[in-house]
C-alpha cells in the first residue's frame, strides 16, 4: 500500500502552475516523476504522489526542481486560463484510469518519436561528417598531386635541356673531330703540349659544374686519348688465386637447408654417442677396448668382410648391449643375418636401424638406403614380394640413378605379376 | 634512423614507362648521353640489346640487335668515352666487348666461363680511375676472372675454388680500390653467403666473411678512390654496409645491416654524384633509397690496441613500390643527378628521376 503525499501546496498564475511538494525525507530522482499533459505523477516507493490535473500543461517544457526535501514543478499551461483547482475534482475511479493509461500511452509514444527523431539526426551527422572529411581528404591528395606534377614537368624540361646541349656537345664534337684530323700530326703534338695544360683545367672545371664546355671536350678527347695510349700500363701478369669456401656440417646454403631437422638429427646422433647401457657386472671381465661400441663395430665390420658373419653378429650384439642408439650398429647386423639367412632377424634389424635414422636428411641417406635394400632382400628371400618392392621403392626415391636398385626392383615387379597370373 | 621531413624528403618521379617484348636482365646508360641500353633474353631464347633514346616522354629505339644467346649481364666501365664499347656476359658464358655502331662481330670475345656469367664488372674507362681497363666476371661455375681486352682467350687473374672443393656460384662481382695504376681489389658474393675480397695487386686473398644468406649484389660506393664503403645485399631482405677504411687483423671490417624489405634485395646502386647515398631493389618491386651517416670517429682502438673501425648509421629517405615484380636491375646515369633506370621482370623499364637531392 503505497503513502500517500498530500501535503502539497500550489500556485498559479496565468500561464504556468507552480507546486511544491514535500516530500517527507525520501530522496527523490529524475526517473521518479512521471509527467504527460494531463497527468502528473510522482513514485517513491513507498510514497505516491498523482493528480490528473485540471487542464493540459506544455510537458516538454515544464519543469521540476529537486531540492532541499521537495520537488518544485513549475508546469505552463496549454492554454492560459486560471485554474480552479489543481486536479479534476469529480473524477470517478474509471475515468482516472482512462486517463492514468492514456497518459501513459502517450509518454510512451513520446518517447519512441524522440528516440527516433534522435537516430535520424545522428545518421544525417554522421553522414555530414563523412562527407566533409572525404572532401578534405580529396583536397590533400589533390594538392599532393599537384605537387607532385609540377615536379615532374619541372623536372621532364630540365631534362630535355640537358639533354639537347648534350646532343649538341656531341654534334660539336665530331665536327671538331673530323677537322682535326685533317690536319698534321706535327702541329697537333707542338699544340699538344702548350694547350694539355690549358684545356685539361677547363675540362676538370666544367666537369663540375653541370655541362662541359663543349670546344674544351672535343680538343682535349683527342689529346687525352694519346695520353692515354702511352700511359696505360701492361697487361697484368696472369695468376691465379685460390679460393676456398666457408664449410658448413651440411653443405647447403641457408636458403636451401632444412636447418632444424638436420640440427634434431645431430643432436640425436650427439645424444647417442654418450649413452653407454651398462651391465656392470656382466662387463666387468672384458677388456677396455671391448667396452667401445665403435672399436667393436669395427671388430664386426672385418668379421664380415673375412666371412665369419657368427662372430660379427656377436661383436655388434655386444656393442648393441653397451649402446643402443646407434644405427649403424643395426645396420651392419642386419648383413650379417642376411648372409646368415635368418631373414626374419634381418628384417628386425633393418627395421629398427630406420627407426634410429629419423629425421631423414641427406646426411643419413647412405645409411637409410642400405636399409632398405637389406630389409627388402630379406622380404623378398621370404617371398613377401610386395613388402619387399616396397622397400625397394623407399630405396630408389633416396637415390634415383642407382642401376641395380632399378633393376631388382624391376624384378620383383615381374615376379609379383607372375604370381598374380598364376594364382 | 632519423627522419627527413615530409615535403623536403627526395621524391621518385616515374618518368617514362616502356613495355618490352623480352626479358630484361640488366639496364645501363650510355655514358654521356640521354641513351640507354636494355639487355635480355628473348621468349625464344636468343639474346636481345636495345638502345633506346629518351624524347620527352617517351623512350625511342634507336636500334635492336639480336644475339644467338641470351645475355645476363653488361658494363660500360672498362671503355673510353669515345669508344663507349659494351662489354656483355651471356648465358653461355661468352665475354663479349660490342661496337655499338657495327655490332656484328664482337671487337673482344672470349668463352670465359663453362656456366652462365651472372655478373660483371669494368674499371679503369670512361675517364674514372686510373691504371689498364679491366673486366671482371663472376660466374655460376664458382670461377671470377679478370680479363684486359688487349689480351686475347686467358684471363689476367683467376679466383677458382680449390681442387676437390665443392664449388658455388658466385652471384655478383664489383671493383674497388683503383685509386693509382697499381692497386685494384675486386669483391666477389657467392650463393652460399661468402663474400671475398681480392686484391689484385698483391695476387691475394684480402679478406672473406659470410654472411648466411646467398648475396646478390656488391658495390663499392666509387670504384676509383681508397675503398671507403661496400655495400653487400642479400636474400630475406637483409643488406650489409661494410665500412672499409680499418682492417681489423681477426675481426674484419666493421658493418651495420638493415632489414629493410621482405624479399630478396637484388641491386644496390650508388648515387655517382654523393656517394653517401644509394637505392636498393627488392623483390616485390620496391625501391628504398638511403643515406648513411658516418659516425663521430670511424675507427678506434680494442683491448689488444689494434685499429677497428666503427660503423655508422642508415637513414632510410624515401620507397616507393613500383611493379608487383623484382627489380632486377638498376642505374643511375653518371650525367643527371637523379635520373636512373630501372628494369624488373614484368618486361618492363622504367626511367625514374629522384628529386630534391640536392637538399640532402
């Protein structure tokens, strides 16, 4: 239930309505009145202020002053009349209503007209600004270009100034060329050395400046030329110089290097270097050397080549205990179980060595293609021909021009081809 | 980098524009003249030089000559100036020295290189320097050679790689240093980086430094003084300014580098008239001109008391991007200051004037 205020007090004169209402201690804002042209409200919950006033009021221009406790309205009337009292006296419930609701209504329609009102001129504002900054805009651009076209056209006729004296210096030139040499060496050689020094200063004078002077040119041409003549030096002796270039791990160009692979790659191979998977105890009866993985990599490596492919297989075996890391290791094991037939290992082997060799860059590409030519002989020996074609295609996109690879790959094509046909 | 103001900063003003029918690879004035020179490599693959003549305008052709093969690269520098010969590399390797007035035969030619002549280079004509006229050539097969037109079919110097090294391309050639009769230095940038000076007097290795990426031009800011300043530009847009007055024994010579453009720089040209300044031209067709600034002291002594010296600073005047493609070749003339050519890849050349020069 709302409180009433009726505690107000009012004016009027012949135009406007003056009413002071208290307001008992509530603080009051601007949202808190409401006011259309009939009607007058004030809401702070919980007090209430309404009058349907006697006759319409102007409610765009009336005004409330909030202060000191009260609000003091100052309303100017419609129509200049005095009032007889401030609110309509004998107004029914529903009429009050009515008009509450049209009152309302009509605030409402108010204030969308206004919103919209406003949106129009803000669009025709900006509209208006665009186009003075773009006509601005066009004015600079426009001066720039001016600018820039009388420098151009100024600089288009210095230009074809200087270059007609050019073409007459050289016209000059040849004619002054062609009676000199009419005449005898004799005098030329006598005048030679009285005028060298007179016309070489002109002409280092006007070298300055922006043109030369032309009869200066054309006699001392042809004196400077003798000069010349005699005193170019030789040849120089002939020699050779050699050059080296700045090495690189990976011979290419920044341009063409794929830098962080082949730096993963020599870290990897860094990495490997360093591990030693040590069984202290089995270890500890061998000797020093027998503890390299790389002394006895090559303790294989002459194992195979004088045949004994059991004893190498034991000697990567070892290096493989002591460092698993290394390719190479897997590799040459590989052989070995390939000579020895146990193509199964073999494949194994290749397999794991491929494994190592990642990130493929052309430093391990030697090491990459044997792989896969030992890993694709052991497919095929084990009649798994399209496997092995496989590893033979890997092996060709490393190396393209290798003949046998070709040939064997060739091979195993036909060999799979007559198995299809015959099955 | 400081900056010059707005209005005052030199401007590039295109001046002609001129499609052509073949590739061009390198562009050059004639030296006293308002004439030009265009060489390339027609779509057929034969070797083309045009002389052009600029009216007004527009650029005419005075003549068109049509070689069996196409050529890469060309100077002026080892002929006199009545002479006005042209010395070309093709892609053949073929050293030719052309008399523009009787262009049939060659007055000079040589097969020079096994591989395509990427640059080249003459010192000691045009009334520049002193000592014999000499052309250098820089090739793919990894050789640079120094050849005098008085001396038939072998080089006068010969910078090869090793026995058994592996060989790179050399990319770009440039002489310095021809300040008397004796001295002369030529400096060398290869695909893989190395930039090597030579010093011709002595027969010698002077100096060799790499700087990572493949170098596509080097220029000594005057060929006929005590070097001074080498500008070395690079691949991704990076180029090195070596100042050349102080060898330090282990540390070389000392230089500031400036990323300026995206892509590669493929020409750095200076200015004949100052030497402080010059243009560099990128691949995305873009030029940039420079201006360095030398620092208080140019050299000054480290903890062992040896001399090095200290680099300056770049200032970047002006850019302007003129094509979507590289520019692959660039030429100031020797008579106008300002006026340059240039040509790039979409078949074009284009005669610029830079302004306001003066003012720098």
């Amino acid at each position: 239930m709302p409180v009433w205020l009726r505690e107000h007090s009012w004016r009027q004169s012949l135009s406007a309505v003056y009413l002071s209402l208290p307001l008992r201690g509530a603080r009051a804002t601007a949202a808190n009145i409401f006011c259309s042209e009939q009607y007058l409200k004030v809401s702070i919950p919980p007090f209430l202020f309404e009058a349907v006033l006697y006759a319409p009021i102007d409610d765009t221009n009336s005004t409330a002053k909030i202060g000191n406790g009260d609000i003091f309205f100052t309303l100017y009337k419609k129509e200049p009349a005095m009032w007889d009292s401030l609110t309509l006296a004998n107004a029914d419930k529903e009429k009050l209503q009515h008009l509450r609701e049209n009152a309302v209504l009509k605030a409402q329609e108010k204030a969308k007209e206004e919103t919209e009102a406003k949106k129009i001129t803000k669009q025709e504002n900006k509209k208006y600004a665009l186009e003075a900054t773009m006509k601005l805009e066009e004015a600079e651009r426009k001066r720039i270009e001016d600018l820039k076209e009388k420098e151009r056209q100024k600089v288009t006729k210095e230009l074809e100034l200087w270059k007609n004296q050019q073409k007459d210096g050289d016209k000059y030139k040849s004619i002054q060329a062609k009676e000199e040499l009419h005449e005898e060496k004799e005098p030329l050689k006598e005048r030679k050395n009285e005028k060298m020094n007179k016309t070489r200063v002109p002409n280092e004078g006007s070298s300055k400046t922006r043109l030369r002077s032309t009869r200066g040119r054309g006699s001392c041409s042809i004196f400077s030329q003798d000069l010349k003549e005699e005193q170019l030096p030789a040849p120089r002796a002939a020699a050779t110089i050699e050059v080296t270039f700045t090495p690189r791990v990976f011979p290419t160009a920044l341009r063409e290097s794929r830098v962080a692979e082949e730096e993963e790659w020599l870290h990897k191979q860094a990495e490997a270097r360093r591990i030693i998977n040590s069984d202290l105890s089995e270890l500890e009866d061998l000797k020093e050397e027998e503890k390299n993985p790389d002394w006895l990599k090559d303790k294989g490596n002459k194992m195979f080549a004088m045949g004994d492919y059991l004893g190498a297989v034991n000697a990567y075996n070892l290096a493989v205990r002591l460092n698993n890391k290394l390719p190479l290791l897997y590799l040459n094991r590989a052989a070995c179980h390939l000579k020895l037939r146990n193509l199964h290992k073999a494949i194994e082997d290749s397999s794991k060595a491929l494994e190592l060799l990642t990130p493929p860059v052309p430093d391990n590409e030697n090491a990459r293609l044997k792989a896969h030519v030992r890993r694709g002989t052991a497919f095929c020996q084990l009649e798994l021909y399209t496997e092995g074609l496989q590893d033979y295609e890997a092996a060709l996109k490393i190396d393209p021009k290798n003949k046998i690879i070709e040939e064997d790959a060739e091979k195993i094509r036909q060999l799979i081809q007559g198995t299809m046909q015959s099955s | 980098m400081s900056a010059v103001l707005g209005p005052e900063r030199p401007q590039v003003v295109s001046h002609v524009q001129q499609a052509l029918s073949y590739t061009v690879f390198d562009c050059k004035w004639v030296p006293r003249s308002a004439r030009l020179m265009c060489l390339g490599s027609a779509a057929r693959g034969t070797g083309v030089i045009q002389l052009y003549e600029l009216h007004g305008a527009r650029l005419e052709v005075l003549r068109e000559i049509e070689k069996p093969k196409p050529i890469k690269c060309g100077t002026f520098g080892a002929t006199s100036l009545q002479q006005r010969y042209l010395a070309t590399g093709d892609f053949d390797g073929n050293l030719n020295i052309w008399n523009l007035e009787a262009p049939e035969i060659p007055v000079y030619s040589v097969k020079g290189h096994k591989e395509i002549i990427n640059s080249i280079d003459g010192v000691g004509g045009l009334g520049i320097g002193e000592g014999a006229p000499e052309i250098v050539t820089g090739s793919r097969d990894g050789t640079v050679k120094v050849w005098d037109p008085r001396q038939n079919d072998t080089p006068v110097a010969n910078m090869e790689p090793a026995q058994g090294e592996s060989k790179r391309d050399c990319w770009t050639v440039a002489f310095g240093n021809a300040y008397n009769q004796e001295e002369r230095v030529v400096c060398a940038g290869y695909d893989n980086g190395d930039i090597k000076l030579f010093d011709l007097k002595t027969m010698s290795l002077r100096w060799e430094t790499n700087i990572k990426n493949g170098v596509c031009s080097v220029e000594f800011d005057r060929k006929d003084i005590n070097m001074n300043k080498l500008v070395a530009t690079s691949l991704e847009g990076k180029f090195h300014v070596f100042d050349m007055r102080t060898q330090h024994p282990t540390k070389g010579f000392a230089s500031v580098s400036e990323k300026a453009q995206k892509s590669t720089i493929w020409q750095v040209r200076h200015l004949p008239q100052n030497r402080d300044i010059f243009m560099t031209s990128g691949g995305s067709g873009s030029l940039h001109l420079w201006k360095y600034e030398y620092p208080a002291q140019r050299s000054k002594k480290d903890s062992e008391g040896s001399e090095m010296g200290v680099a300056g600073s770049l200032s970047l005047l002006q850019n302007v991007t003129l094509s979507t493609q590289p520019i692959s070749s660039l030429d100031w003339s020797p008579d106008k200051k300002g006026l340059c050519v240039c040509g790039a890849f979409d078949q074009t050349v284009r005669v610029l004037i830079v302004t306001k020069l003066n003012k720098i």
